[in-house]
C-alpha cells in the first residue's frame, strides 16, 4: 500500500507519495480544493496529515475515497522530524511524514468528528464571535461613559444594554446620545439579534436531537452546554468511561511524581478549553437553581472542605460523567440516589 502525506496549505498543498519500501514514487504540489479530486482518483493508500484547520476536512475527502487516514497532532510532528535542524518548507515537511508512515506501523492520530460535530461546533464558535464583538462594544461604551462623568450603567441583562444606556443619558444630560455613540448603540443592538438567533438555531438542534435532548435533562445544562458537550464527545463509544471523558476535558487533577516525590496539582486543563468553561458555568448554574438536587447538596459538602470555586470545579467534572452515562446508556438524568454513590455518573442516571 502506498503512503501519501500531504503538507496541507491554505491555499496550496505538497504531496509526497512513497511505495511501502520507501521510495519516493511522486512529489506535486496541488490547489488544496483540488485535493478531493486528487485523493479520489487514487488507489487505496495511507494518507497522512498535520493537525491544521484544513486537516478534518481533507480527512472526510479521503475517507469517502476509502482511504486509511492518519491525522499527525502538531505536539508530535516535530519527533517526526517536521521543521528539524531550523529548517522548514513544504517538500521537506511531506517527507518527513511519508517516512514516518512508512517507518511505524502505526502512526498516533487526533480523533477526527463527524461533519454534523464539525459543523456545530462552528456554529457554538461564531456565535461566540458575536458575544466577543458585544463585549468590546459595550466595554467601550462603558469606557466613554466613565469619561463623561455621568455615572454608572445600572445593572441589568445585556439584552438591554443600550436602552439602559439612553436612559442614563436622558436623565443627566436630558438630551439625546452623541453621533459616535450611536452608532456602537446600533451595532450593539445588532450584534444582540444576531446572536438570538444563533442561539436559537442551536436551541432548536438541542431539542430535536434525541441525544442532547437527554443531556438537557441534566441540571445546569442548556442548549449551548448540551451542543458543545455533543461535539467534543462526538462519538460516545470511542471513551471507556466517564472517568476518560472527564481526563479528556481536562477536569482531572495533574500529577507531579518523580522518585520519591509525589504530588497532585490543579486540573490538567487539557483538551478543550470552551468546552471546559461552558461546564463550569453549568455547574454554577446548577449550584444557584437547583439547591435541593443530591448533586449540588454534595457540591456543598465540598464548598465547605475545599472552597466554592474547588467545589464548582468538582461539580464540573461529575457532570460531564453524569452527561457521558446518559449518553452510553441511553437514559436521562434523575435524582434518586445519593451522590456519593455518582462519581461515574451512572446512579443518577435512569
């Protein structure tokens, strides 16, 4: 079988394609759109891949084209031999990782989503952009404010940002906002009925998949939660466990072991990271709406051992492993048991 790897680019893309004993058979350099034509009109091979934002795509186009794909992660392809000794070019690059393939019967690869994940998963991320893009504006706006001296916004939604801001300025100046202001009122407003929108395409999804339908089951967690959560997991079946999804999100405690030294750190925060946050922010959901759940009476005990922000942690990480139980088994999430007897997830789930 031959091996192909591709030194993929945004806009073109080095191929290097070797016999099984090694031999370079054939090096081009091709448009990265006309790869779906190029890999489909190949015989079955190993194609190899660096981890880019481009990769997943490629991966679907050789996976309909029945090749074996390998998805190289970025942290390894410099043992690869990926920009060695300072030097880094394409040619060289897909050399390097089409030897590799030859060398190792098997080369380490990143999970690679289904479209349907890849394409949600885009969606939670632009409507993330929009909550970004509002922030500034409205930290802007707040900066313009404290420079007039007219006082505070008072608190309330950001939803009504901009008409808390009018009447703030009606009531000390009695007139109307300035030019400049107004308009980072109307990109605001904006930017507030696009993402409403977002969220309800995901609210919608959440509600239909019969998956993330479960997961909103789950206290504290929302449309938002319960898509992010579907993704990063995007199939159930490839985690042993709950306690491998919890490492896998980064949840678990770190270790610093050598010899006779052994010592537990903070959470490794490992993979990834917007997933993560959304989970804690389900978890102090939970622990503010639902005081009387077995679980959060459990995140008290912690909160009193360890301190609130240890204890929301520790709610985190139990929720993505109650999450994982409803979704392997099928079930929802129902509070019968004591937490105690929870830590995979699988007594509250029924």
């Amino acid at each position: 079988m031959k091996h192909v790897a591709i030194d993929l680019g945004g806009r073109e893309s080095q191929i290097c394609v070797r016999s099984s004993d090694g031999q370079i058979l054939e090096e081009d350099r091709r448009s990265t759109l006309g790869l779906q034509k190029y890999l489909a009109a190949l015989e079955p091979a190993k194609v190899v891949l660096e981890t880019c934002a481009e990769a997943f795509m490629v991966a679907e186009w050789a996976r309909m084209a029945g090749h074996e794909v390998t998805v190289v992660p970025a942290s390894l392809v410099r043992a690869l031999g990926v920009g060695s000794r300072g030097i880094k070019n394409d040619v060289r690059d897909s050399r390097h990782l089409s030897e590799a393939s030859c060398r190792m019967q098997r080369l380490p690869s990143v999970h690679v989503p289904c479209l349907r994940s890849r394409e949600l998963k885009s969606l939670c991320t632009l409507r993330e952009s929009l909550v970004t893009a509002r922030t500034k504006l409205m930290n802007s706006a707040r900066g313009w404010l404290r420079g007039q001296a007219v006082g505070r916004i008072k608190a309330g939604s950001a939803d009504t940002f901009t008409r808390r801001l009018h009447s703030l300025w009606k009531e000390k100046t009695g007139g109307t906002l300035p030019a400049a202001l107004l308009r980072q009122t109307t990109a605001i407003d904006v930017l507030t009925e696009q993402m409403l929108l977002a969220e309800k395409e995901l609210q919608e999804f959440a509600k239909a998949d019969p998956v993330c339908r479960r997961l909103l089951t789950v206290p504290g967690v929302g449309a938002l939660v319960a898509v992010r959560y579907f993704c990063a997991v995007d199939d159930v079946t490839r985690f042993p466990s709950a306690h491998a999804v919890q490492s896998y999100l980064g949840l678990t405690p770190g270790e610093d072991a050598s010899s006779d030294k052994k010592r537990l750190t903070g959470i490794t925060k490992a993979g990834p990271a917007r997933v993560r946050w959304v989970l804690q922010q389900a978890a102090w959901s939970a622990w503010r709406f639902r005081p009387n759940d077995p679980i959060v009476q459990w995140t008290e005990r912690v909160a009193q051992r360890r301190g609130r922000r240890v204890a929301a942690t520790a709610l985190a990480r139990k929720l993505a492993g109650i999450m994982f139980a409803i979704w392997r088994d099928g079930t929802s999430y129902r509070a019968t048991r004591s937490p105690a007897d929870s830590v995979v997830g699988t007594s509250v789930a029924a």
